[in-house]
C-alpha cells in the first residue's frame, strides 16, 4: 500500500469521488464526514495524510487542523485544505491554522497527486526520525538504568567486573567454587578507640580508612566481600580469573600499609593509637550470592576467608601476614620470614604463617 489517507468533506459525493481516485492510485482510504468524526478516525486509523474541506459545519477544517496540531501525537500529521474560495485569503488562514499544503476546487488530480507523494516523503522521513528518537530514548534509559546498577555494583566489585555484570554477565554470581587469595584487614586499636572518642572521631576515621580502602582495592582490581566497621574482608580471582593473584593482593596489601601512615600520624597526634593489620591467605572456596530479598552480598565462604581473618587477627599494627601457599606464590618478589606454625581459633592443627616485609 502506498500510504493511508484520510478523507474530509461533510458533501458524501464529494468523499466518494475524491476517495475512488485516490484509491484507483493504489492507497488506502479513510473517510469522515466532518471535523469531530476526523479526530476520531485520526486517533483510531492513524493515517499518513488528511486532506480536508474547508467550510464545514461545526468543526471546519481551520479548526480541525488546529485540533491535530495541538496533539503532540498528530502535531506532525500533513494537512492539505481543500477550498473553493479565494485561494489567496485561505492560504493565509490555512498557514495560521497550521496546513501543509493548499488544493482550490475544482481539484486537478495531477496536482493532488504531486503534493500528496511530496507530503507522504515527508511523514516517512518524520516517522524514520520519530522512530530513531525513541530508540535513543529507550537506549538513554536503558544506559540511565545500567549506570543506577553499576553504582550499586560498585559497592561490591572492582569497576571491570560491575560493568561486565551490567553488559549481561549475572550468571557469574551463580554458586561455584574456585581458588581465591582472600585478604582480611582490621583497625588495631580501633576498639579502645572507640570507648574514649566521640562519635563523630569514630565515624571520621572510619570514613578516611574507608574511602582509602575503596581507592585502593578498585586499583588492583579486588572484589569487597564486606565492611564490618574497621574489619574488611576483599578477595582476588573472582568473579572473574585475574593474572596473579597473589600478587595482586599482596601488592594490594603493602599499598594499604604505606598509605595508612598518614591516617595513623594524624590520629597518633591526637593522642589515638590507631594502626592496620592484615591477614592473607590462598586457596579453594564456595563463591556467590546471599542474602534476601531485600539485601543481598557477594560472598566467599570456606577455610580460606576464615584463615585470612584469623591471621589478621594474629597481625600487629602495621603487619601482614600470609598463609604458605601465598607466601610460594609471592617467594619470588617478596621478602617473608616464618612467624609461625600458629594455633589459631577453629583450625585443629597449627598453621605456618609469614610475615611479609618487603615487595621487590
């Protein structure tokens, strides 16, 4: 079908025979008989064209175009008024009342026939441009919708991996297993500190090591398991296999340590003894999704995690200590000296644990 187009004249000989040419051309025809039933057959047919008389009673076709045009959704919609008056004064009053286009009585086909096809051009670039907008409006909420996620994500992952959730990846938070290097840090002194500083001290330092610690892991690409208050548990490998762990966490860690010291002065200035421990460790856990509905972490569970903390909890100010499979991992580029085998809580025999001093 070339084009759909609608039909206005209260005369019905006039329809009929304007409505036969058009459709012996090859397009579909609507027809009303006057203004208020246009706008009904406009909502309801959606045509390409509306060619209209003028004089009509109650709604005429000035009117009838100042209707269509005060819809946003036909305030494109080509008009062409049709008159058997003075051409001049009703072009005028047709610019005014928002027309397209002008045909005098007695009509030449060829001449409607000309400014129909030019009219029918135009509505298909205007609905080419009108379909290219909304699909640029569905993709600007679509990329609103991924940036409110990807803020959310953040929380929880390193920068690549939240944006590689957001492109479709969700079925790697599915339950699974893998070798992770699960590093655990803690605020020494943090509890006494506490007990003798006001509120607003606490919630200060906690938003300095903190906003340190979200710099710092996105850098080395870690995944935050979770803030306990001073206690942070982060890992590495997941969701996403990384090049060298190990390395990674312990260069993560050493970092960590360096750029703690000005938090640490400003507060030994005050008269608070503040300092961070860190414990790693390296090995095979259960990965995923828990929680309810309402909130929901990323979480490690295993031996791993729990080693890391318990080494944290065995690390002095200042300290990091690693289990032996990151210590080979790190031998080549790290100096270490054995602190251990320690008896920590919820491990049946003692564990070789290492100080780590210094990363070539």
């Amino acid at each position: 079908m070339n084009g759909r187009i609608l039909v206005v004249d209260d005369q019905r000989a006039n329809v009929e025979m304007l409505a036969g040419v058009l459709r012996a051309r090859g397009y579909e025809v609507l027809t009303a008989c006057d203004g208020e039933n246009a706008l009904d057959v406009v909502r309801q047919g959606a045509p390409d064209i509306v060619v209209s008389d003028i004089l009509m009673p109650q709604m005429d076709g000035y009117e009838l175009c100042r209707r269509l045009r005060a819809d946003a959704a036909t305030t494109l919609l080509p008009v062409i008024l049709v008159t058997s008056l003075d051409p001049l004064q009703e072009r005028v009053n047709g610019i005014e009342a928002g027309a397209d286009d002008f045909l005098s009585k007695p009509v030449n086909w060829d001449e409607l026939f000309a400014r129909v096809r030019s009219l029918l051009r135009i509505k298909r670039l205007q609905d080419e441009v009108r379909a290219w907008n909304t699909k640029l409006e569905d993709r600007v909420r679509e990329q609103v919708a991924q940036l409110e996620q990807l803020g959310r994500l953040k929380r929880f992952f390193s920068r690549s991996v939240a944006e590689a959730i957001v492109a479709g990846g969700e079925e790697i938070l599915a339950p699974h297993r893998r070798e992770i290097t699960a590093v655990f840090l803690d605020v020494r002194g943090f509890t006494a500190f506490t007990d003798r500083a006001d509120p607003e001290e606490v919630l200060d330092l906690l938003r300095a090591y903190h906003q340190l610690l979200g710099r710092v892991v996105d850098d080395f690409g870690g995944t935050l398991e979770h803030f306990a208050g001073d206690g942070v548990m982060v890992f590495f490998n997941d969701p996403f296999p990384l090049d060298r762990p190990a390395e990674r966490a312990a260069r993560m860690a050493v970092e960590l340590q360096q750029a703690f010291l000005p938090i640490a002065r400003r507060w030994s200035s005050l008269g608070r003894e503040v300092g961070l421990g860190i414990g790693m460790a390296q090995g095979d856990a259960t990965l995923g999704v828990i929680g309810s509905d309402e909130r929901w972490e990323y979480a490690a569970i295993g031996n791993v995690p729990n080693l890391a903390a318990r080494l944290c909890g065995e690390a002095r100010a200042g300290e990091i200590l690693v289990d032996a499979q990151v210590e080979r991992e790190v031998a080549s580029l790290a100096e270490t000296e054995p602190v251990g085998p320690l008896s920590l809580r919820g491990f049946l025999q003692p564990v070789p644990a290492f100080r780590l001093r210094v990363l070539k």
